[in-house]
C-alpha cells in the first residue's frame, strides 16, 4: 500500500474497549501495555510501520504521551475542544493532533439535539469515554439517559454551516493540525449525508485553505 501510494498511508490503531472485546470471549486487560507491546511489533516487523506512518487512538494521558512518543500523533474520537486543547499540551507541539468532530445540520435545536443524543448514545456505554468525559468535568448526570443537554452540545456542533466551522475552529485554536468531521443524521435519513456534505464544504474548505 505504501509503495504504491507513497506519503499517504496512515495506520490508525486502538485499543477499541472492554465490553466488545470480552464478547469475543477475551480479557480486557491493561490496554496501555498492549499497545506499546503492539508496537513494539509493528518495529520489528520486515517491513516496519515506521512511526511517522501509524497514529494512535488516544484518549488519556498515558496513551497520548504514548502517541507523541511512539506514532506520527493522536487520533482522539468524542472530544471537545477542551480535550484537543489538553492533548495539545501533552503531545507537545510537533506530533500529529486529529480530534474527530461530530456534526448536525440542523438549526432546530430540539430536532438537532435528538440527532445528537443518538449519534453519542452507544459510546455513553464505553468506559473509555465515559472516563474521559469525566476527566473533562462532566457529571454522572450528564452521562445518564443518553447524555444531558449539555454533553450533547459539547460532543456535537449543530446549526448552520458557520456554526459548525465556528466549532471546528475552536479545535485549530486549542491546537489540532486536522479536524476529521463525522456528519450526523436522522435514523431513518437515506443513504449518505450528501446534501450535509456540499453545504458544509465551502465553509470548511476556505478555513482549510486559510481563507476563513
């Protein structure tokens, strides 16, 4: 793959969470020393994945200063700016810092919050995130019933395409190089977010371009 595509592979590697990996019949068991054991590994293996081609998917401490020490960077998943501007700080200002965000086109906030709450439900049942969400000062009551009011607004920009570049912004000012944005919509929505997608990129793409 890279031979072929020289300078854009990307390996992405995690330690996905606890109650996926013991369905499987599995211990969930000190996630941080698989990780470095795995890429220990991936040093020796011929050919290697050197480390400017593989990131990390890090959440806490530990594991992001894992990511700044041993990978291109972090790839942290249901974040707030609050978080990306935390990791800033931890990786340092060199390695790779790419906070995936949620979005809702929608400006009917009752509407745009129902949208939300459903795309955070699931990862509300993960240990890794709830604990992280509460390193950032979220509440149990916040956690609880899907996520209060406002963890959804925390975890998922919505509005018009300003207001989410608004958002998005807010992560290249607390420090992320890349922002990997994940359009939301209604369950019963067909297919994919094609229509979300052309009214967002004239906005995101004049701030990529450093016209915004």
């Amino acid at each position: 793959m890279a031979s072929r595509h020289p300078d854009r592979f990307l390996l992405g590697l995690g330690v996905s969470h606890a109650p996926p990996v013991e369905e499987l019949g599995q211990r969930y068991l000190r996630p941080y020393e698989k990780m470095a054991a795995f890429l220990d590994e991936l040093d020796a293996s011929s050919p290697p994945v050197p480390k400017e081609r593989r990131v990390l998917a890090a959440l806490g401490p530990r594991m992001l200063r894992l990511a700044a020490e041993r990978a291109a960077g972090a790839h942290p998943y249901l974040v707030t700016p609050e978080h990306t501007r935390r990791a800033r700080a931890i990786l340092g200002p060199r390695p790779l810092l790419a906070p995936e965000q949620k979005v809702v086109v929608e400006t009917d906030l009752v509407r745009a919050q129902e949208i939300g709450r459903g795309g955070i439900a699931r990862y509300l049942q993960l240990p890794n995130y709830t604990n992280n969400l509460r390193r950032l000062g979220f509440t149990e009551e916040d956690l609880a019933g899907g996520g209060s009011d406002a963890l959804v607004d925390a975890l998922v920009a919505w509005g018009t395409p300003e207001d989410i570049e608004a958002r998005v912004r807010e992560h290249h000012e607390a420090g992320a190089d890349h922002v990997a944005v994940q359009v939301l919509t209604a369950p019963d929505a067909p297919g994919l977010p094609h229509e979300q997608w052309r009214m967002l990129a004239p906005a995101l793409a004049a701030m990529a371009d450093g016209d915004g």
